[in-house]
C-alpha cells in the first residue's frame, strides 16, 4: 500500500496566493506545518481537501483587535476565527491588561470596559491573572492552545497604571517617564510586537480619559526611544487628529526614533470629510522620505449597531423606555407597543450633548436587515423615508426597532459614509500606503460587529458591489493577507508560497453569505455580545492542521503566540 507523500493536499482549487496575482488552478501541499508544493501534486496527502470551484487563500491576517481578556478563556477567539482568520494583533488603541500589579487589575478591567464595551463581570469571570509582568502575560497566553495564532502589544495605560498607580491620568515625573521606557523596552524584549497609545477623546471610562490621552510628546519620545533600543515593534496609535495638523511632526520623530512601522487609524470624518485626502498625501510624502508611517483603514463605515438588546439605541434614556428597560425582551415589545404614543412623545433625558447628537441622526440611521447592508443608499434612512411618508423620523425608527420580534439591528455609521456610498472607502483601501484594519474583534461587544470584516471584503468589494465600482479579487486578497503581514514584520505568512507557514481557507466565493448579527449571552458571567456568522468557508487551515469545515471547529488546536523580535527565535 503506498504511504502518503503529504500531510494534508488540498486539491484543484484557484489559488489566489494573497501578492496580488491573478488566481490560478493548482493543488497546494503541505508538510509539517509548512507549505511544500503549489501546482500539480502527483502525491497523496494524509488529509485531502477537494477544493474544485472554491478559491485557495492564505489566511487572514487581523491586526486591530481587542481579545486580550478573552484569549487566556477562549481557545476558537470567536468570532474571528469563523471568518478565516489564523492571525491576530492585539493590544491596540494603549488598552490591555499587562503589565498589572494585584491591586490595579479592577482598574484595567473597568478601563477595557468603558473604552471597549467589553462586560466587566466578563472579564472579572475570565481572566485568571497568572501574571504580572508583561513577560508573564506572554507566556500565559502561549501556554493555552487556541484555533489560531495571536500577538500581543504593549498597552500604553496599562504601563502608565503600573507606574504611576492612582496617578495615571496626571502628568509623570522623569523618573515615570523612564520607568514606563523601561517596561516597553522589556515587553518587547520579551515578545510583544508593537506598541499602542490612544490620543482621541472618544475613549474613556469613569475615571476620564484612557491614560495617556493627554501624554506630552516628549513622554512618546521617550517610549519611541524604548522601541528602538528593543530593535523591533510597531508603534500603534489612534488619534483626533488622523496623522494631519499637530500629528504630522511628531509622528515622522517617532517612525525616526523607533526605526520601524508607525501605524494610525484614519476613517472619513463627517466634521472634516475631505481630511483623509490630507493625511493620504502626507502618507506619500513620508513614504518618499523613508518614514514608514502607515494609516490604518477600514473596509466599511465605522458605526454603531441600534437594537433593544444593544448598548444604545435612540430611545434608551426616554423615561418611558427606562420604565421597561428591564423586561425580558419579548415583554418590552408588547410594553413599548402598548406605550408607543407616550414614549415618542418624549426627549431623551441623557445631559450628554454628544449623546443627543448621535442618537437623533436621522439621514444616518438604516435598517442592517439580513443580509446585511453596509452601503445602503441614502433614500432608505429614517430621515428619508419619514419625508416620503409624512412622519416622524424616530416613528420610523421605534418600528424599525420592534421588527423581528425587536431582534432587529439598525445600522448607523460614524466615520466614512459622509457622502452616503463607500468611495472614500474605496479610495483609502486601494492607497498603497494603507493597511486594513479596524475590526476591532473581541470589542464593543454591545453595539459594533465588525470583527466579520475579512468576510465582507470578498462579499461586498469582490462580489457583489452594485453602487459602484468594486476591487479585484487578487487584490482584496492582499489586502488582509500579505499587507498586513508585511505591516507587523510577518514575515513567514500571508502568502501562498513554498517555504510560507500553512495558514489556508478554502472558500466558496459563489456561495459565501455573510449573515446579520445577533446577539448571544456566551460570554463568562453570561455576558452579552454582538456576533457574526458566516457561510461558505469549507475549511480553514492553520499551520497545516485543519481548525474549521463548513464552519465546524474540528477541536484541533495548533495556534500559537507569535512573538516579536528575538524572543521569536
């Protein structure tokens, strides 16, 4: 009997490789982990996979997500892994939950919570502490097996918390200062792959601004300086002011100082739409200079998700609401049904002038429906449909929240839907010195989903676009493959290639559905969260052991910590 000549073949699928060449048919091998052979496989494997009509790609690669809690409880990392990612960084936007010192670790927590929307009982279930140091949180994570490869950074208001106790939020003495050098200096020794600050107004908790928010530029100096002594690390941040006006200095000295990757969110903003243009101008300019200073974009409109079971929705702090905010959920529909009249009869009672705002953007709030719409055209918002009824837009809405046995989602976007369609969008993907990122998996579990971006790159961009022009296949391929592996120093994934680790999805592009979220109570403590589930993927591979068929966990469990640097060797 002829023993097998490979691990496992994947067999007469169109390989699209993620460099951005054309798909090509072809079987793919594997051995040890390792992909050995792309083209015509004469051998057997242990395990084949038929992959005829179904596209062959690498896995994806995830940089921006926030599972630092969830990574020590969940080995699937759901529900990133039930979209074909085998990649993921986390640690971004300055908030984790190492370095801790015992008497620090609620304030982390609470933290992760009111920045992340990640349920603090959650969290205060899940995480079992068996560290303190940044060190120690590494191996804590290695030692778990997990459906998937995870890589962690340095937060910034962890280290400022670890340093500076009750005092996190004020201004470090040089002795601070050189103390948090110290520990970034040492994470990174220890493996982290980057380090993340947070600059923007948005994030806060209870006790105010995230730390660091308000941090000199001569304090992200000298922890620039810390990644550059490590001699690797990206520099990871999210800022107001998206790489332009007061950004734009400081930020080539840090890509100087650290001499590596500086990476920061940017979204069209619907207080400065065109401003992206600037900062895209400005990537080119540093490029040309021999900075590599990256934005980060996303490839749908960053937003909120309304519902009854969500963390907000327009009518949530209407006294009326209030009064049957508690009920089970299929008795706060019959109770908001009978009081329909009397709670839009209402104003919101929340002192938050931002709040307000946000809540009552009716040319910006849409029905998701199911399949979900990220591009819906502007005739179907609240405010649209109100003008062609003769009503109200928040009627429009109450119904809208009540459909689906009041499961239903409505969709309102925030950043990059200024002008209704995704052409900013599409514009900020196809710069060459962009990355994607902004899926946020494991975050803000009450009101966004995005973590099911990978999926929805192929659905929407590749496929199915109909409000305008769509992206190449091989090219969103890239996209969230060999980019983002390039951006994070990856260099042994990403691509489909003899020598590249074997991190595949087989994927039936014609079939492949995207499915609208739902909300779940799965989390430790039974805490609530939005997830997103996908059909269509056949297989995923990670380090050449089949994680997921047909949207199954096979129970195997190859994935493991990447670490940056020397401790990787």
């Amino acid at each position: 009997m002829t023993q097998p000549s490979h691990d496992l073949v994947i067999r007469g699928g169109a390989v699209v490789d993620g460099t951005g060449a054309p798909a090509r048919t072809a079987d793919v091998a594997i051995d040890g982990g390792i992909i050995t052979v792309i083209g015509q496989v004469a051998g057997t494997g242990q395990e084949e996979i038929a992959a005829d009509g179904a596209m062959v790609a690498p896995g994806w690669v995830d940089i921006h997500t926030h599972y630092d809690g969830q990574v020590t409880w969940d080995p699937e990392v759901t529900p990133s892994s039930w979209h074909g990612v085998t990649t993921v960084v986390m640690g971004n936007c300055g908030v984790g939950f190492a370095p801790a010192r015992p008497d620090g670790r609620n304030f982390l927590i609470e933290l992760m919570e009111g920045v992340e929307d990640i349920p603090g009982t959650a969290l205060h279930e899940g995480i079992d502490w068996a560290w303190e140091t940044f060190g120690e949180y590494l191996d804590a994570v290695a030692s778990m097996p997990r459906v998937l490869d995870v890589a962690a950074q340095v937060p910034h208001a962890a280290i400022r918390a670890y340093v500076m106790g009750d005092r996190a939020h004020e201004e470090p003495t040089d002795a601070e200062v050189g103390a948090m050098a110290d520990l970034v200096e040492e994470g990174l020794g220890a493996g982290a792959v980057g380090f993340s600050t947070s600059h923007t107004l948005l994030h806060s908790s209870k006790y105010g601004f995230v730390p660091g928010t308000m941090a000199s530029p001569s304090e992200l100096l000298a922890l620039a300086d810390a990644v550059g002594r490590a001699g690797h690390g990206v520099f990871q941040l999210i800022t107001d002011n998206q790489g332009t006006g007061l950004d734009r200095l400081w930020l080539r000295e840090v890509a100087e100082r650290t001499g590596g990757t500086v990476t920061y969110s940017l979204a069209q903003s619907p207080v400065a739409p065109e401003s992206w243009r600037e900062a895209l101008s400005y990537a080119e300019e540093d490029l040309a200079a021999g900075f590599t200073i990256v934005p980060q974009v996303a490839s749908r409109p960053v937003g909120m998700l309304f519902g009854l079971q969500s963390s907000l929705h327009p009518f949530i702090t209407h006294p009326t609401y209030r009064a049957g905010a508690d009920l089970p959920l299929v008795d706060r529909v019959q109770y908001l049904r009978a009081h329909r009249d009397q709670l839009l009869a209402e104003e919101s009672q929340t002192h938050s002038a931002v709040a307000r705002a946000l809540m009552s953007r009716w040319s910006q709030i849409f029905p998701l429906g199911d399949p979900p719409d990220y591009e819906p055209h502007p005739s179907t918002s609240a405010a649209a449909v109100a003008e062609r009824e003769g009503r109200r837009p928040s009627e429009i809405v109450f119904d809208w929240l009540l459909e689906r046995d009041g499961e239903a989602l409505l969709f309102a976007p925030l950043a990059g839907y200024v002008h209704g369609d995704h052409e900013a969008i599409r514009e900020m993907m196809l710069h060459p010195a962009t990355v994607l990122g902004l899926a946020d998996g494991g975050a803000h579990c009450g009101l966004i989903c995005d973590a099911s971006m990978p999926t929805y790159l192929l659905t929407h961009w590749a496929r199915d676009r109909n409000r305008g022009e769509g992206v190449p296949l091989e090219h969103v391929v890239r996209l969230q493959t060999s980019r983002p592996a390039e951006v994070y120093g990856f260099t042994d994934r990403g691509m489909l290639a003899p020598g590249m680790r074997a991190d595949v999805n087989v994927i039936d592009l014609e079939n492949l559905t995207l499915h609208a979220p739902e909300m779940v109570n799965d989390l430790p403590a039974s805490g609530r969260r939005l997830v997103q589930r996908a059909d269509g993927y056949l297989a995923t591979v990670v380090a050449g052991e089949t994680t997921f068929v047909n949207g199954k966990s096979t129970g195997r469990r190859p994935g493991r910590l990447v670490r940056g640097g020397s401790a990787s060797r």
